[in-house]
C-alpha cells in the first residue's frame, strides 16, 4: 500500500482533514483515567488500563505481511491555545515532587495528569498522543507511511470497543506537544506501572479521520420466537450525574473561621465519603527577605561578615524549620479529626504567597469543593473589640481566581435548617440548586429557591433621561412612550420570564425527589435576596459565581460578590454548570399568535431589545383567554392586567 504524500510524516493536511472523536468514546476515556486515577492517588496500582492501551497497526510495504502491531499507550492532549498552561502545571508540580519520596508526592502528581480530564472542554477531541519509546519497526513505519489503525478493547460488562483510523504526526523533541507527552510520563515513571526510560525518541499524534464503535451489541434472532430480555425501559434524556464531592479542599491557618470552614469540610465529607486535603501556606522567603531588609539597623558588632552569616544561617533555619513545623501542627489536627471520623485525609503544606499558592493548589488538583474561612489570622483584637474587614483578603483573592465550587464559612453554625438558592435563570444558578438540594439531602435542610427582578431599573433610567434629555432628542427616543410600553408589557413580561425559572427549579427538584420552596420577589437582586436571608435565617445561602449576563472573562458577578460580602450566613459560589433544557426529550416549538395590523404598530414602538419580551407577555395573555389572534384591544386588555 503506497503512502499518500500528502499526509505521510504528518504534514498538516492530516490535521486539517481531522474530525472530532464521538461523545461515547471521549466519555469512556475520562471516566476511565479517573477511576484509574482516583485508584492510583488511593494507594491502588491499576493491574489493567484498556483504555489507555490500544492495539496499533501500522504498515510495512517492504514486508510480505504489510501490517506491523504494537500495543501503545496513548493520552489526550489539550488543544494548542491552552497547551502552555498544562505544560506549566506539569512542570509546577514536577518541581514540587522533586527529590521527595513518591507516597508523599502521589497526590499531587495525580492531581497534576487530572487537571485536564476535569475541564474536558480544554481537550483536542481530534487527536490522541503516544510516545516513542524503542525506536522500533512501529517508528519506522510511520516515519514512511503516515496511516495508523487503533483497536481499543474494553472491559465488561460494557466492552466498550473502537477502532480509530487516522495520520500520525512525528514530533521532536522541540516541539511543545511532544514536550507535554513527556511530562505526562514522568508523572508516574516511578510508579510499579511503568518501566523508567532515559527518553524518548519521539512522539506522535495520531489525527482522527474515521471512527468505528466495536462496541458488542444484542443482534435480535430470526425467528418470532426470538427471546425478548426484559428490561426497564430507558429515558430518552439522560438522567443528569449525581452531585459527588470527591476531594474536598480546606486551607487552614488556626484561625476561628478556619476551624469552622473545617467543621462544614468535615460535615460534608462525613456524608459523601469524600477526601479531606488540608493545605496551609507558609511564608519562609519573605520572613528571609524582611530579615535582610533589616540588616543595616542592626548593631555595630553584627555588621562584621562572619556574624553577619551566622546569623542568617540561624535565622534561615530556625524560619524554614519552624514555620515547617507549625505547618505540620495545623494539619496534624485536622488529619486526627478525620481519623477520628475514617475519613482519609491528605495534608498539603507549601511554601510561598498564601492566596497565589492556593490557587496554584486548587487548579493543579481539581477539587469538587473548597471550603474556607471568609477571613483568617489578620483579624486584630483594640480595646476588646474585634477589628477585621467584611472578608479578607485571601478569601477574596482565591474567590476571584479559582474556577472551582468554594464555600465560604461565616460562622460556626453546620449546614442544616434553611437553606437558600438564588435563581436567575443561568447554568450556574441551577447547578446551585442542585448542590443546595444534594447537600440539604445529607444534612436533612429544606431549600428555598428565590428569583428576584428589578422592575424599576427602567423606570428610573427613563426619569433620569427626561432631564438630560435635549427638545430633539426627546422627540426622537420619546420617552414617555418608552415609559409607557414598559409599564404596559416589559416589566411583567419580565416577572413571567422568572416565574418559568423557579418553574424550572421545581422540576429540577422534583427529578431529584426533593421538595422546594420558591419565591419571586421584586427589587435589586442582591439587595432583595439579601433581605429575604436576612429574614429567613439560613445557614446557607447558594448562588452561581456568575450570573444570566456575564460575559467570557468575568471572575464573580456583582451580585454574587455583593452577597459573599453581606450575607450573614455561609455562602457557596458554584463554578459548575446545569443546563436543564431537557432538550433530550422533547423539542417545543411555539408558534406565534397573528398579530392584527394596528397591534403590530404598538408591537413595533418597543425597543428592539426587548420586543420579543413584550410579544411573548401580550401573546401568553391571549392564550389564557383562548383567544386565536392579537389585535389592538387585546394589547390594551394586557396593559390593564398588568397593572399599567
């Protein structure tokens, strides 16, 4: 079989021709490393890892038996625009493994490899990655003729199988891809699965252009008479995956809202079976620079420079090895708590900045849940009176940068009672909910979800726009019609809009066999909610870190950082998404009602922005009144129920 040249050795037409890998193959490879995973941080070496071992074929045209196999061990690769920020985590976290004993760095070398598999959105889905270790017929082959079969085959019960056909692309060690694969490697060449190498020759990305799923299936008999297996029948949706909080993460610094933020840890690792890891940070470097920023004070006889050494050699020591031991300390009591409780505990002491060490942690490890204290040890005491910020300035920071679930203790009070869900019609609202609901479960708390709109935003705006307002401008925008159309539609259309999002919660609960509170509120959203906590007293008030209308890039919403601020229970910024469109099961489609010509000229006065609001509000009104059609009366018999 001749080489095509336009793709042998990898040019880039393999990759431009490349297609994506199909949701069930991706699916079982990120579910399969991290049960791998999760065995190997737990102590467990993997005796088989199917889909991390494929059959490859290449071809040999100089052979009488034109294809050669091998079996390889292959990986996903993150996509080129985010491939720095892995290769920077990998070597972080080598660097951090460096000359310790490999018990004590599994942790975070496996936190390290799984930093990809938990943002699957950051994975090229048209490539899998091997490397080259023997230099052998396999590397030969390919280096002449491009073209790679792969054969995964599963374990049962599903024996999930496939066959990848697809273009091997060479890359040398200069290249930033290969460079990854090589970290990932050595995150685990110590381990009893691997043989250590001295290197690698090279390694390959194999591009997608045809998958086959192998998968076994049941072929129904020919005969009527066939055996039909009972068995219940399936959703056309998939039911979404249960709220799991595996690894649990608490910083701690023996601090009062410290220890709280480690009784909530424990509270929900009690009920879910989860890892405690505790990391604390300590700061010896900047204990050693502010002692040479205080040298030139010294006195006289400590100036000479053999003193001088000493006593930075002493003062090193005695800051490295004390501030190591109080670190240990810290994390020695929470390791009891959770021994005390069988938990399985890991401590993580570091050295460095305490919030960008932390966040460094956080994203390395992938953990399902931060807990920490809304503030620490800055905290002072003046005249018996305690002085502190409303959150501080760790907290804030590690809140800011993380893109992780965080919980914020703001007392001593455990999860339970009342707990608090604010909805605004976003994935991350209704991904709240559902932690609330999973967390209420465990400690026996009922939920309240609460949508709050504000429909005297506009009106505001189109007063303050009457006195600035120039006489031609004025007849141009014509305020007070604007006024008009938003007192007559918008404003309730909006009030309907959230109405269906606590509509939507109630579903979500229920699938989940939880009951809910709802309620709809008028106002400033963190101002409305916030009173609504302030009333109801909950011990946790959840919200999404980002709101219905944030935009790529934002850190937290302002009403999110707004309530994290005020409100005067534990707060928990959710990260994850949950879409419930249930879009799997059915599709609907509404039609629009016929508009009359005259109730079109209304219709068309309203801003463009929001015209598909007010249509919706005029047409859901008719529908209740079974009314066929809009017309001009029909527009002013909404405007009247609707108060305007």
């Amino acid at each position: 079989m001749a080489a095509d040249p336009r793709v042998a050795n990898g040019t880039p037409d393999a990759a431009s021709v490349a297609r994506s890998l199909p949701d069930s193959f991706l699916r079982w490879q990120i579910e399969s490393r991290r049960a791998v995973l999760t065995a190997i941080a737990a102590g467990h070496m993997p005796r088989r890892f199917a889909a991390h071992l494929p059959v490859m074929v290449t071809f040999d045209a100089e052979s009488p038996f034109a294809i050669r196999t091998a079996t390889k061990g292959a990986g996903l690769t993150p996509r080129d625009e985010v491939l720095d920020r892995y290769i920077a985590t990998l070597e972080e976290a080598l660097a951090r493994c460096a000359d310790r004993p490999w018990e004590e760095t599994l942790a975070q070398r496996v936190a390290a490899v799984r930093a990809l598999l938990d943002r699957p959105e950051d994975v090229d889905p048209r490539r899998l990655a091997f490397l080259e270790i023997f230099r052998g017929r396999s590397y030969a082959n390919l280096r002449r003729d491009g073209r790679v079969v792969l054969h995964y085959a599963g374990e049962g019960p599903e024996y999930s199988s496939f066959q990848i056909n697809g273009r091997a692309e060479v890359l040398g060690p200069d290249d930033r891809r290969y460079r990854y694969c090589a970290l990932v490697r050595r995150m685990f060449e110590a381990a009893p699965f691997h043989l250590p190498q001295p290197g690698y020759v090279a390694a390959y990305l194999v591009w997608v252009h045809e998958v086959l799923d192998k998968t076994p299936y049941v072929v129904a008999a020919p005969s009527s008479e066939r055996f039909v297996p009972q068995v219940e029948p399936v959703a056309s949706a998939a039911r979404p995956a249960e709220v799991t909080f595996r690894e649990v993460l608490v910083p701690v610094d023996n601090s009062s809202y410290s220890r709280w933020a480690a009784e909530l840890a424990l509270q929900i690792a009690g009920a879910f079976g989860s890892t405690v890891v505790s990391s604390h940070v300590y700061a010896a470097r900047l204990h050693d620079r502010r002692f040479r920023d205080m040298e030139p004070g010294l006195p006289e006889e400590y100036q000479q420079p053999q003193v001088l050494a000493h006593q930075r050699a002493a003062h090193d020591t005695l800051i490295a090895q004390g501030l190591k031991l109080v670190s240990d300390s810290y994390l020695a009591m929470l390791e009891e708590r959770c021994a005390l409780a069988r938990l399985r505990f890991v401590g993580k002491p570091s050295e460095g900045k305490n919030y960008a060490e932390l966040v460094r942690e956080v994203e390395i490890g992938g953990y399902d849940l931060v807990v920490m204290g809304v503030r620490g040890m800055g905290e002072t005491w003046r005249r018996g009176r305690r002085q502190h910020q409303v959150i501080g300035s760790v907290c804030e920071r590690v809140v800011r940068r993380v893109r992780r679930d965080v919980l914020v203790a703001k007392g001593d009070r455990p999860l339970g009672g009342v707990f608090v869900v604010g909805i605004d019609g976003s994935d991350r609202s209704f991904a709240a909910l559902r932690i609330a609901l999973a967390l209420a479960r465990a400690a026996g708390a009922r939920v309240q979800a609460v949508a709050a709109y504000d429909p005297f935003l506009h009106r505001a705006l189109f007063h303050e726009l009457e006195n600035v307002l120039t006489a031609e401008a004025r007849k141009v925008f014509n305020t007070a019609q604007q006024r008009k159309l938003h007192e007559e539609l918008i404003d309730s259309g909006i009030a309907k809009i959230y109405d269906d999002h606590l509509a939507t919660a109630q579903r979500i609960a229920a699938e989940d066999g939880m009951e809910l509170e709802t309620t709809l509120l008028a106002g400033k959203p963190y101002a409305t909610l916030l009173r609504h906590v302030e009333k109801v007293q909950p011990s946790l008030l959840a919200v999404g870190r980002t709101g219905v209308h944030a935009d790529e890039g934002l850190d937290i919403g302002s009403n999110a950082e707004n309530l994290l601020r005020l409100a005067p229970c534990h707060v928990l910024l959710v990260a994850r998404s949950f879409a419930p469109t249930w879009a799997e099961t059915s599709t609907i489609v509404v039609e629009h009602l016929p508009w009359t010509p005259e109730a079109l000229a209304r219709l068309e006065r309203v801003p463009a922005f929001v015209r598909g609001m007010a249509r919706r509000a005029v047409e859901d009104y008719a529908r209740e009144r079974g009314l066929a059609a809009v017309d001009e009366q029909t527009v002013q018999q909404a405007r009247e129920r609707f108060g305007a």
